[in-house]
C-alpha cells in the first residue's frame, strides 16, 4: 500500500529530528549548560556588530581564542601584508568557544584560521580534563571543516607562564594531545611555542610577562609573533 505523501514526511522529520537527538545525546556539548557560557554572549555580538560595520578583505587571517589574542594591539602589523581578523575575547574556553564557532566564522572570505585557547585548565572546579579539551578542540575543527573543508588551521601552544606554572603537567598533556592530533590531520598545525617560553632552568621567563605574570608583554609579544608568523608563511607557502 501507498503511504500518503503528507504521512512521509512527517515520518521523515520525526527520523531526523531523532538522529538529531541522538548525535547530541554522544556530543560532548550536551555536558556544558548555556549558564557556562552566557558570560561570553556580549562579546560575540560584539563581533558581529563589527560584522556589520567593516568590511573585511578576501583571503584574511582570522585570528581567534582568549584574551591573548584580544590583547595582541599589534596583530594587524604584525601579520603585514596579510590582512586579519581579531576575534579573541577574554576568558575564552574551548567549553564556549565551540557554542560560537559559527557566528564568529560568519561569512568571511578567509585564507587560515589560527587559533589560542589558554583557559580550560586555570585552576578552577569548572576545568576540563586534557582529553576533555582534545574532544572539544576536535569539535571546533569539525565545526570549521563545515564551512572551510580545506583551510589551513593553526593552533598555538598553551604558554608556559608563571602564574599557572602549578598547572603545567596538566596543561602540558593538552598541548601534547593537540600536536598529536593535529599531526594526524590533512591542514591542521600545532605552533610549539613552549620551548621559546622557558629559560636555561625550564621555567617560565617572568620577564616576558605583564604583572599578572599571565599575559604577555612587548617583549613576550614580540617572541610569539616571531614563531606564529613564521608558522603562518610556511603553512601558507606549501603547495
């Protein structure tokens, strides 16, 4: 017997709207309440308020992560000739980050998306494991392939810095299940800037750091674009 059209299609999104629920029901996602993240919303829409507002080139760089990136007062010249987007907001997680990924990527005509998060190991109750952060930092890059199948992604290292210095075992296995991942990926790059970052003693350079010894200073900015622009120019030199 003919099932009536109408009767199809119902089945049809009642099948969809259950393969919906069931992929939620194994994301990671459904673990993070949208309290977790409401903090973040004013400066998303921030973002895209600038989207509104200012015209961006084709092929930029965009630039996102937490307050490392927002604090980066010297991107644009930094990155010279290639033209960026800055969408770093601070405090960012990758817990939140993965809830705004497609409104801060909008429709911008991009060339790389180069990546820092620094916060989901802080010291705090609400902390991810690393293998946590590895399966939200999968999500993210999914959540770009969407939209990008084939652009190049950078993440940065989490830095050494002193104040969390405590926390470095665990924010180390980050950074060491990041580049594992990444190498086993077709334009996926990890920048180890960490070497960079630590003295003769294998500790922290507190120099390279503003007062909170958390975030850089001049000279700690200098240093990171130096090894970023260099990762940039040659992931975007490859044939």
């Amino acid at each position: 017997m003919k099932l009536p059209l109408k009767f199809c299609h119902s089945r049809v999104l009642i099948g969809a709207s259950i393969l919906l629920l069931f992929l939620y029901s194994c994301s990671p996602l459904r673990l993070y309440p949208e309290g977790d993240r409401a903090w973040a919303i004013p400066e998303i829409e921030a973002f895209e308020r600038l989207d509104k507002t200012v015209t961006y080139p084709e092929n930029s760089l965009l630039f996102v992560g937490s307050s490392s990136i927002r604090l980066w007062k010297t991107l644009e010249k930094d990155m010279d000739p290639y033209a960026v987007i800055q969408r770093g907001y601070g405090g960012a997680h990758f817990r939140d980050l993965v809830f705004f990924t497609d409104r801060i990527l909008a429709d911008h005509d991009l060339k790389m998306v180069v990546c820092f998060i620094a916060n989901d190991i802080s010291g705090s109750p609400k902390d991810s494991s690393p293998k946590e952060v590895l399966q939200l930092f999968k999500v993210f890059v999914n959540q770009i392939r969407e939209k990008h199948p084939d652009l190049p992604i950078l993440q940065i290292a989490v830095t050494p810095t002193p104040s969390r210095w405590h926390l470095w075992s665990k924010i180390s296995q980050v950074n060491s299940l990041l580049e594992d991942y990444c190498t086993s990926q077709q334009n996926l790059y990890f920048i180890n800037t960490v070497p960079h970052f630590l003295d003769e003693k294998g500790q922290p350079k507190p120099e390279w750091f503003v007062k909170d010894q958390l975030h850089l200073n001049t000279t700690g900015y200098t240093e990171w674009n130096t090894i970023i622009k260099a990762e940039v120019e040659r992931v975007l030199s490859l044939p």
